[in-house]
C-alpha cells in the first residue's frame, strides 16, 4: 500500500497514531493489501477532517478515528443507541454518548464529492477507529450490513475491514484510480506505473456486448410443387449424403474427446502422491504446506475455554492445515486453523476469547506428519487474526529444539503464516 501524507493533524485523534502505523506496517505493494492510502487529509471545502481514506481496487473506506475516555476490554457501539464500555454507559468530555455520528457524517461527505465528480462509483464504507485500546467491539447485525466496521486500529483488524467492506464487482483501472484520487484531492498525483505496482489493472475490464438476434423475415409462400417438378429437383441436387456426412463427423470428434479427456484425468489422478508441494513465501520465510481438513464438530477440534464457548455456540466451520517453515532463525512446525462463522460479530466474540491467557488452544489432525517431523505443540506461540466472518489461530513450535511462547522470532513466523490461504 503506498502511503500519501498530509500532514494536517489538527484536530486529531489520538488513535489517528495507530491507524497511520498500521497502514504503514502493511508495506508497499500489492501483495497483502495493496492500493493508495491518504493519511491525515481534509480535503478542500470538507467540513470533516479524515484520519485517512483508502483506496484499493475493489472499494473506498474513509477512516474517522475516535478517542474514548479510557481503554475498555468491551465496547458495546450501536449506531443508534448508548455506546457502553465494559458495561457502563459511555460518558464524554464532550457530552457525546454516541460518537459515531461525525464518522458517518464525512463518509457520506467523500460519497458526495466522489458523485459530484462523475468519476467511477466504487462502494464507500466506513471505519471508525477507536482507542487509546478496545479489545473487542460489538456492532448489531444491522449496521454491519450497512458498511460500518468499528474497531481498534490494529494491522490485522484493519486488514480484515477493508477487505470486508471493498466488495466492488470488478476491479478499479489504474486511470480511474487516479481520477477518484484527483477528485478527493487535486494535490494527489500518481502516475499509471505507480498505481499498477500497488494492484490496479492498467485498463477498465471490457464491457460485455448484447448480442440481439435478428428478426425472422418471411418468406413469400410458395405453390407446392407438381410430382414433375419435384423430380426434377431431387436430380438436379443430388443424394442427400453431405448432412449425414457431417453429422457423423461431430459424434467421431465428441467420442474422442471425451477419450481424451478422461484419459488425461487419469493420467493426473496417478501423479506421484510423493511430489513434495511447492514452499509459499511470505516475508522470507517458506511455507510447505503438509495436509488439511474440514470438518463440521468445531468444539470437537479445540479444548479449554475455547471448546466451552464453541459448545455454546457453535460455528459454521473448522480447517485445520499442517505447515512446515524454514527461515533464517530456524525450521518451525505450524498448526493454522480456521474457524467460520455466520456472523463477523461472533467471531469477534471468539477471538476475544482465544486471546485470553491460558483460554486453550487448538489440537493437532489425527495421524503421523509427513516427511519424518514429529512436533509437540507445548509451548507453542500463539496468535489469532480476523478474515470477514472467520478466526484464524495459529500455533507455531521449533523443530528440533525447546519452544517458548514469548520467542519474538517464533511469534514472527507465526504472524507471517496468518496471511496463509488454508482450504480443506
């Protein structure tokens, strides 16, 4: 993601600090996000300044950050309603006991200015940042249909939001990046290398062309032929071989294709098995993947605390994939597991749960690893993300020597695998 500053941060929230690391931690490039964030901005003629706007193919997310009196572990934040923190009513300096309403506010304002522009429509959502720290939000179903992501400004949260909320059918063009750009900020100019280095295609996708079929002409009618007459014709064309001929050349193709196709998946159903997958790489540190499954019974997969909100609960889903890591400091073993909900509250929910110390963890797949590793994940690091509707949860332990869960090198592995595809 390419970062553009401002630098207007009067006004500002103090949680604006975050929102600016996080989105500088997520580097440049379009490899984990991607797009051209505009930092600290008040756009000409806006009443609201912005803590930032982002801009990434798929969508626009305008960025208000909001400073409570105090950190909270829960925040209760209905957008219309009593905002409550740990159980208690919020209560401001400014008197504001829902803050949310100038957020919304300048949302709409970028969605005006945007209109007014004639530039390409791309969805408009909205986070509102909060801090100095929340360890879990709670929004009703309502208002997260509605396009409004409420959370602490951490790189994965943040992440994750922007992910949910860029939703567009087809991807923003290079050219039309840098209208919509030009069109918040007549100071913002990227040229088209730029912008394709950070995911926008260079060209607007083709529009689909309506075929519409012709209309039927008729046909003058015609007296029906005498027997004479009708003779004459047959002779003049000949037997009727040409159509059957044809005809009995697209069944000799069909069958032999078909021939060929199920011959080749024959051919690909008795590749070796043995055929090591090829590492993926995230940040230098390579990634083999060594099986997964999916299954249904979520409790069945984990113990301790997080079983017992899992029995009450429920979800949708549970993958669990086995890793191999080999980076500068070591090889390490990795559990990563995705849990699937219906809901992005509920896994919100559970995260706050799986973050807790000591709350359990997730047990390993039935059956021995391949390629002779034998890991035991005692001790092992520990770490959760979001993605939409889902927990992922990863535990990382050394191969070949004693694990701690605090080791920065094993918690950094562990963090890079969160970025993992898993499927089962």
């Amino acid at each position: 993601m390419r970062l553009v500053r401002f630098g207007d941060s009067s006004g500002a929230a103090m949680v604006g600090a975050d929102v600016r690391a996080a989105l500088a931690s997520l580097g440049p490039g379009h490899s984990v996000l991607g797009g051209v964030a505009l930092v600290d901005i008040r756009p000409p003629d806006f009443e609201h300044r912005l803590d930032a706007v982002i801009l990434v193919p798929r969508g626009l997310v305008v960025v208000v950050g909001i400073d409570l009196p105090d950190p909270a572990v829960r925040l209760e934040a209905p957008l219309s309603g009593q905002w409550k923190t740990d159980g208690w009513p919020l209560v401001r300096p400014d008197g504001a006991t829902n803050p949310a309403d100038p957020a919304l506010a300048a949302g709409a304002e970028v969605a005006e200015r945007l209109h007014a522009a004639r530039v390409e429509p791309l969805p408009v959502g909205v986070v509102i940042a909060v801090g100095p720290y929340v360890k879990q939000v709670v929004q009703p179903t309502a208002d997260l249909v509605r396009g409004i992501r409420i959370l602490h400004p951490e790189t994965l949260t943040l992440l994750a939001a922007v992910r949910e909320l860029a939703t567009h059918d087809h991807a923003c063009s290079a050219p039309q990046a840098a209208r919509l750009l030009s069109a918040l900020h007549p100071g913002v100019d990227l040229d088209t290398a730029a912008l394709v280095a950070e995911g926008f295609p260079e060209s607007a996708p083709a529009t689909r062309t309506t075929f519409i079929p012709k209309a039927a002409v008729a046909r003058p009618v015609q007296a029906s032929p005498t027997p004479r007459q009708a003779a004459a014709r047959s002779a003049r064309r000949g037997p009727r071989w040409l159509p059957i001929a044809a005809a009995a050349l697209v069944v000799v193709l069909l069958v032999v294709g078909i021939v060929l196709a199920i011959s080749s998946a024959d051919s690909a159903s008795r590749t070796d098995p043995r055929t090591p997958p090829a590492p993926v790489g995230v940040d230098g540190v390579a990634f083999t993947a060594h099986g997964a499954a999916a299954e249904a019974d979520c409790a069945g997969a984990v113990y301790g605390d997080i079983r017992a909100w899992l029995e009450r609960n429920g979800c949708n889903q549970v993958i669990r994939a086995r890793f191999a890591a080999e980076s500068e400091d070591g090889r390490a073993a990795l559990l990563v597991t995705v849990l699937r909900f219906a809901a992005s509250a509920t896994a919100t929910e559970l995260r706050g749960v799986a973050d807790e110390p000591g709350s359990g963890g997730v047990r390993d797949l039935e059956g021995v690893w391949p390629a002779g590793l034998a890991p035991r994940f005692d001790g092992a690091a520990f770490v959760t993300g979001r993605e939409g509707n889902s927990v992922k949860v990863v535990q990382a332990v050394w191969l070949g020597k004693e694990s701690d869960p605090g080791d920065p090198r094993l918690v950094g592995i562990a963090e890079r695998a969160l970025r993992l595809a898993v499927s089962g």
